[in-house]
C-alpha cells in the first residue's frame, strides 16, 4: 500500500506549500547581558539544524521563501525555592535559567503566517547539588531545544 497526497502536509506536523522549496535562517545574535558567550552560534546552528532535519526546505543564505531571523534577548539566572538554612540564613534550594528569544517569521507566499514575537522557556536546578559552570551549557542547550520547538510549531506547524 502506497501513501499519496497532495496539498499541505508533513509527517513532521510541517505544515508547508509545495510551493515552498527555501528556507533563510539569520544568525541570532546574543543581545542579553548574561550567559555563556557561545550563545550565538549554538543557537543559529541548533535552530538550522532543527529545520533541516524535519523539513524538506533547503537553508539558503537570504531571501528564502521562509524567513527566520531574530535575537536572544535574555539570559537570566533566579532563585525560585528559598530554604531556611540554621545559622547562615535562607539560601536558594532551587534556582530557574530563563531564556527568552525575540523571532521573526515571513512567509514571502503568504504573509497571514507571518509574526514577530517572544519565546521563553526555563530549567530549574539545585544549586546545593549541581555545579552551574559544569553543567550550564547541557542546560542552555535543553532550553534552546523547547524554543527552537516552538519557533518552529508557529511558523511551520501553524499552532
């Protein structure tokens, strides 16, 4: 038995024209204050990477059919659970990394797709148990991983 169709479907949850055949992603420079300095970078590649692999577009260099651009807004660091510690007062038990991105989506065939919006997503951790410097890279990557999901849900899926 064969599978056929016509029309707007992806076995990704991709929702693209074939008429659609480019994709142009812009580098996403690192406009927050905070954060590991390979922000840049990690994040332009992770989100390519992310189109290419769920996507039968071809990443061009600009004027793609699609168009992806933006920047990381904010790198934040923040306590969320205090615990009364005897003597030394309250300490953090729990502290939240929060990242926020600033993306933009044009879709030069149909333009009611496109959007100009924030994305956030965080990762709480125990400071008491984890070392941040060992560790914030995975954890800046596992939060890149949930924003590129959504960029990628409201500009391709359509939700």
């Amino acid at each position: 038995m064969g599978l056929s169709g016509c029309g707007i479907y992806g076995f990704t949850g991709a929702s693209i024209s074939p008429d659609i055949k480019t994709i142009s992603i812009q580098t996403f420079y690192n406009n927050a204050p905070l954060g590991p300095s390979n922000m840049t970078a990690t994040f332009t590649e992770m989100i390519k990477d992310y189109y290419q692999q769920n996507t039968s577009l071809t990443i061009v260099d600009e004027e793609g059919d699609l168009q992806v651009d933006g920047y990381i807004a904010n790198y934040q660091i923040s306590p969320v659970a205090a615990n009364a510690n005897r003597g030394t007062g309250d300490v953090s038990s729990l502290s939240r990394i929060t990242i926020t991105v600033f993306a933009t989506y044009v879709n030069t065939q149909d333009d009611q797709f496109d959007f100009e919006r924030k994305f956030s997503f965080f990762k709480d951790y125990d400071p008491n148990q984890t070392d941040l410097a060992s560790n914030e890279q995975d954890f800046v990557e596992e939060i890149f991983d949930q924003i590129i999901l959504d960029i990628f849900n409201a500009s391709v899926a359509n939700w």
